[in-house]
C-alpha cells in the first residue's frame, strides 16, 4: 500500500489548498461511486482551480478602489438618455474592446451616473478575470505628481500597466497647470494602444482647453484618446438633484 502520510505536506508545498483539504474525503466518494482515475483527479483540480478564482476576484476587487454598491442592476436607464440597458451588457459581456486596448469615455453633466456606469463595467470585468483600478482624476494626477518630483514617473506608469482598464473619474475637476496637465497627458500617451482607460468627464471635448496648458497638448491627447474609443453621451437629470427634491417633499 502506497504512503499516503506525506501527502498533505506536499500538497502545502505544491500550494493546492483544495487537493489539501478535500483529498480524503472525495477518495471516499470516488471508491464508493467506482470513479476512474481521471475522473477523481478532475474533481480535485476543477475544485482546486474554482478556489483560485474565486480568491483572485475577491484580490481584484480589493485592489480595484471601486465605489461601493455601483452596479449594472442599480442604475435607472429610464431616467438617462444616451445609453441603454442593453448597450451596457454588451460592454460588460464583450471584452474584445479591452484586448483591444480601446478606452471609454463618458460625458455628461454632474449627477447623471457617469461614475456609477464606470464603475459599473468596473465590476462586470472583475468578474470575467479583468485587472479593474479606480482613481478620482485628482487623486490620480496628485500621485503621478509626486511620482515625477521623485524622478520616478515612469515606474509610476509601468506600475499602474498591471490594470487592464484604468478608470479616470471626474477628469474636468483637474487644474489646469503645467504640473498636472504634463503628467496627465503622459498617463495618455503612455496607455495608448497597450492598456484601456474609462474616463468621466462633466466637459465635453470642446471645453477640455481647460484642462490643458496649450491647444497643442489638448488635440494630443484628444486624438489618443479618440482613436480607439467608445463614446457615450449621458443626458438627463441630476440624480442627486432629484433626491434632495424627494428628500424635502
């Protein structure tokens, strides 16, 4: 008789947790049940790689900063105009566009669920395996920032290439100064065609001179950004708005 006693120490060596904990007791079943093999060998890995899965998505969404309670199913299609129920499953459900590195932007007023539809999509790709971060713009840029006063922006940027999609939210809310709007355009051109981003923006691309210190760097960083895109349009009625309304009635 082989000597089974070894086992769960290689198991551990080997980090299969769920061949570990589940070894014995599908042994019994499989006996039991006249398996072959193979077949108790695939029970074992099928459960092992189910366990893996589930940990991996549980370490995205812990790293991805997403909003909390931001999901398809809580947001009212029929209050916005621009972007259907169906129009956003296709994006969820079809991932072509992110191994194609195509970004996402979103424009509409403040209050129409641009952040709740990014972070939306945020969710439904960590759930098919896709690396998600979320960053307010200002919060973004204010690292890269500091990364650049440390002469070391370029790891910044080459850090951040570990997220298959990059959600930028708020975009409209940056200052226009040369430090911010330098280190922005870099994140841009260093995404383009390798890495997607989702971006949100109260302004639309007419206005983005705000944003840039000269016209040259804005049709720079518009055409990267445009080149492989998606763009949605959002418009209705401030959800914040029409809640503090209920809220007084």
């Amino acid at each position: 008789m082989t000597n089974t006693a070894s086992l769960p120490l290689m198991l551990k060596s080997l980090r299969l947790s769920e061949f570990r904990n589940h070894w014995e007791s599908l042994a019994e079943k499989a006996l039991h049940e006249q398996w072959r093999p193979e077949h108790y060998l695939s029970e074992l890995c099928h459960m092992e790689l189910a366990s893996r899965t589930d940990k991996r998505q549980l370490r995205y969404l812990k790293e991805s900063n997403l909003p909390s309670g931001k999901h398809v199913g809580g947001f009212d299609f029929n209050a916005i105009e621009g972007i259907s129920k169906a129009r956003l499953h296709e994006l969820a459900d079809n991932h072509e566009w992110v191994k194609q590195a195509t970004n996402l932007l979103l424009f509409g007023a403040s209050g129409v669920g641009k952040t709740h539809l990014a972070s939306a999509l945020g969710y439904s790709l960590i759930e098919a395996g896709t690396r998600v971060k979320f960053y307010p713009a200002t919060a973004l840029v204010q690292h890269l920032q500091d990364a650049k006063q440390q002469l070391k922006l370029q790891d910044a940027l080459n850090k951040l290439d570990k997220y298959q999609v990059l959600i930028v939210d708020d975009i409209g809310y940056i200052r226009k100064t040369e430090q911010e709007t330098s280190v922005l355009f870099e994140l841009i051109a260093h995404r383009y065609e390798r890495f997607s981003l989702i971006i949100t923006s109260n302004q639309s691309f007419e206005d983005w001179d705000a944003l840039f210190t000269d016209t040259t760097m804005t049709v720079a960083a518009i055409d990267r950004l445009v080149h492989h895109s998606h763009i949605i349009q959002l418009r209705g009625e401030s959800y914040r708005r029409k809640t503090a309304i209920k809220q007084e009635e």
